[in-house]
C-alpha cells in the first residue's frame, strides 16, 4: 500500500482506485508509465507539453493511452482507472454501463425515427 502514489483527486477517489487496484491484483510495480506530447484541441500548449500518459502493464501485455485532461497527474489518474476498467470485464464497471446506456439511448431515437418516418423493419 505505501507504493500507491496519491493524484490530486479527492482523497475518497484514491482510496477507491487503490482498493480497486488490490482487489484486480495490480501492482505499481508491474506499471511502466510514459509521457508524451499530445495532442488534438486544446491548441498550442497540449500540442507542446507532454501530458499524455501512456501505460504498459507487465503482467498482460496492456497498454492505456490516456489524454483526457490537460494536467498530467490527472491523466496518470484517469490512465489507472482505465486500465482497472480493461482488466475487470465485469459488465457493472463504469465503462460498461455508460457503453450500454449509449447503445439503449441510441435504439430509442431509431425507434422514434422509425415511427415518425414509417420506417418498417426497426427493433
């Protein structure tokens, strides 16, 4: 536990990812972390820092790459996260249910095309 380092989220986040990490057996040990410099929107300065962080884990071969926001500890956070997400195929993990809340939002407006337009054939 005293290898866990600490990310500028709240205290509750941390403990919750540093249980998750035990409980998926996931050691900062087995975690090789690379920066580099970004990129997309956010204009010249992410194109400039290298606050993307890129994951490799040891144990499964994996690797994360994670720019979601334009602090690099953040995305060290954010890259953790994802990896736990990865590791768990458990249907009840955040990615998941946000993933199945997409496809069923996405059926509901077919559905509501279909009967505005008349489209037959639609599930």
């Amino acid at each position: 536990m005293s290898s866990f380092k600490n990310f500028p989220v709240t205290e509750k986040k941390n403990l919750a990812l540093q249980r998750r990490m035990l409980d998926l057996g996931i050691s900062e040990n087995d975690i090789k972390e690379n920066f580099i410099k970004g990129g997309g929107k956010g204009g010249q300065k992410i194109n400039k820092t290298a606050s993307c962080v890129v994951l490799s884990y040891a144990k499964t071969g994996d690797i994360i790459k994670c720019q979601q926001g334009r602090s690099r500890e953040l995305n060290r956070f954010f890259a953790r996260r994802l990896l736990c997400d990865k590791l768990d195929n458990n249907p009840n993990s955040n990615k998941q249910s946000l993933i199945n809340k997409i496809k069923l939002r996405k059926k509901r407006k077919a559905k509501k095309t279909s009967l505005k337009y008349g489209i037959k054939n639609v599930d």
